[in-house]
C-alpha cells in the first residue's frame, strides 16, 4: 500500500468507529469524559492559561494562510495532480480530526445531562408559562436592586478581565451542590477573531486543541458573564450547546455578584420569552406587560448590537455550523442553544428558583 493512501484510509477508519462509539454513551462517559479528557484539558489550561492572548487564534491563522499558500501554490496543476492533492487534503484532515475528538470532541457523546441530573425531557405550555412568570419575578426583583429603578437599564461596572476572574465564584458555589461542575486552572481568552465572530453571529467558542475558552469582547456586557460561562463549560467537556446554557446559566446565577445574576437570568429569559413567540405571540404580549422596561432595554441593547453586523456571512455560517451541530449528536442543529429552555423548565419544576 502506497503511503500517502494511509492517512486518508484513517479518516474513513476513525468516522466508522465514531458510528460505533455513539451507541456506548456511558462508556464514553467514564472512560473519556472523567477519565482521559480531565487530564488533557487541565493540562492544556495550565500550560496556556497564563498567556494573556489566544495561542489557539494564532495557529488558527497561521494555518489559515499555509491553507491559502497551498492552494495558490497547486492551482495551475490542480487537474494533472488532482489525485495527489485531494489525498494530501484528505490526509491534513485526517491528523485534524483526530486530534479534534481526541482533545475535545468525544464530549459529543457522552452521557447527556438530562440523564446525569435525572432531569424530565418534555414540558406542557402551563409548566413554561408558570416558570416564565418566576423567571420575570426574579430578572425584575435583581433588576430593581440593581438600578433603584425599574425603567434603567443594567450598565455593568466590571471590567471583561475582571468577568474571567469573578465567574470562577459562581462554579465554585455550584460545585458544592454538583461536584461535576467543578472548574479549575482559569484560561479564557479575548478572541483575536472578536470581529469575524460578531459578522458570524457568535459569542464566542472553545478552542477544541488548546482548551482555551475564546469570547468575543465587543458584544453587550450586561450577557457577558452568562457568555462566558456557557464556554467554560465547554471547557469542562460539554459539548452540548443546549447543557452549556444550561450549565452557564446555574453558574451566573449562584455568583454572589447581582450583575452576574442578572446576567443569567436576563439571558434565560431572553430564551424563555422567544419560546413563547414561536409558540403564541399573544401570551408573549402579556408577558412582556410585566417585565420591567430597564431589562427590555438591555435587551434592545443586544438587537442593536447585533443588527449592524447583520449580512449574507452570518446566514451562511449558521446554515453550516447547523449542519455541523446536526453531524456531531445534536439533532436540533442550531436551534439546539434554546434547547436549554427543556433543562431549566423541568430542573426547576421541583426547586426554588
């Protein structure tokens, strides 16, 4: 067998056993999830989390332009060479998808969240709209405490830097309750790519081969904590997007700091408040009724925000990464993030919120 047919035959290798390895959640869960992946990503955030910028960002673009380089250089004999090139790309992807499940993205087959917290999958619209109701008495409640006033909006007076640090509280108090949501050796860093993110419509992603936690610093501050927090949890080996909202909003809200609170429960009303919109708008109507102006003005904040970025780009990238969630265990693709709204219904169904 020729040698430059190896890699390319790996690939085809390493998607079959991953069909294989989906049926065996439980045992990706122990052996990987708590075993193997716990050591790599604790290393990888020792090693870089001190660094004050992205390393996972640099070798991203200097792959990028080797990636470009290549592809200039090959173009004039791209048609006589074609069957060579298409192996070396089929063997550069080889190396890069497996060292993508191997340093991260196992995680998409672990055991999920619904059956590790014994948490209910289905919900009625009363159970939504009677934890909606909770969610808007407690976003006001902090929201009042906050301003004094409940036609301000929430300026949050932190410092980004400052959010990295402070958020290691709330995991901290939340892993009292689940020591499986302990998070240690902080490496969060502010994307070099904030830009490109914000015309792709993301707050922010994890870094699958240095384990850093990236996030886009020009978005709104007062969702900054809960952003972040969503990638830590990412950190930790959750892959799901819906469970790391779900894990980000438990952690924003047990931070001792109201700004951080207010971060999560703002943001999971957001979600709750647009599941009523698809299900029936006039209950929405009344429900906006009762939510406080300050918080629909941070909330105006975000639409603004994210409006003068709007283009072609960001529909594009969402139909791709949709497609990419749907490929990778999470059937519901994109609309997967506001799946988290199942989690927090039923989590609490049963607790005080």
């Amino acid at each position: 067998m020729k040698r430059n047919y190896i890699l390319p035959l790996f690939l085809l290798m390493q998607i079959v056993i991953l069909k294989i390895i989906r049926f065996f959640p439980e045992n990706v869960e122990r052996f990987y999830s708590n075993g193997i992946y716990v050591f790599i990503s604790k290393f990888s955030r020792i090693v870089l989390g001190k660094i004050p910028f992205s390393i996972g960002d640099c070798i991203y673009f200097i792959l990028i332009l080797f990636a470009l380089k290549w592809f200039w250089k090959n173009r004039k004999s791209w048609k006589l060479n074609w069957k060579n090139n298409i192996l070396t790309v089929l063997s550069v992807l080889s190396v890069f998808y497996f060292f993508f499940h191997f340093l991260w993205a196992l995680n998409y087959y672990r055991q999920p969240l619904f059956e590790k917290m014994n948490i209910k999958r289905d919900y009625t619209d009363a159970d939504l709209l009677a934890f909606t109701k909770k969610l808007i008495a407690k976003t006001n409640a902090i929201q009042s405490q906050i301003t004094k006033n409940d036609s301000l909006k929430v300026v949050f007076p932190y410092s980004q830097n400052q959010v990295f640090e402070m958020n290691q509280n709330g995991y901290k108090n939340l892993s009292k309750e689940y020591a499986f949501f302990t998070y240690s050796h902080l490496s969060i860093k502010k994307s070099l790519f904030s830009l490109p993110l914000t015309y792709m419509g993301f707050g922010g992603y994890l870094n699958p081969f240095t384990n850093e936690a990236q996030v886009n610093y020009l978005g709104p501050m007062y969702s900054f904590p809960m952003t972040t927090n969503h990638e830590m949890a990412h950190q930790m080996g959750y892959a799901s997007e819906s469970e790391c909202n779900f894990i980000g909003f438990m952690s924003s809200i047990k931070n001792d700091n109201l700004y951080f609170q207010y971060s999560g429960y703002s943001m999971a009303l957001r979600y709750c408040l647009g599941n009523w919109q698809v299900r029936n708008e006039e209950v929405l109507k009344k429900l906006l009724k009762t939510v406080h102006p300050g918080i629909l003005k941070n909330y105006q904040e975000s639409e603004d925000f994210w409006e003068q970025y709007q283009t072609p780009i960001e529909t594009g990238f969402h139909a791709f990464y949709d497609r990419f969630l749907k490929i990778n265990q999470q059937k519901e693709g994109m609309d997967s993030y506001s799946k988290f709204v199942n989690l927090m219904v039923n989590y609490y169904e049963v607790r005080p919120l």
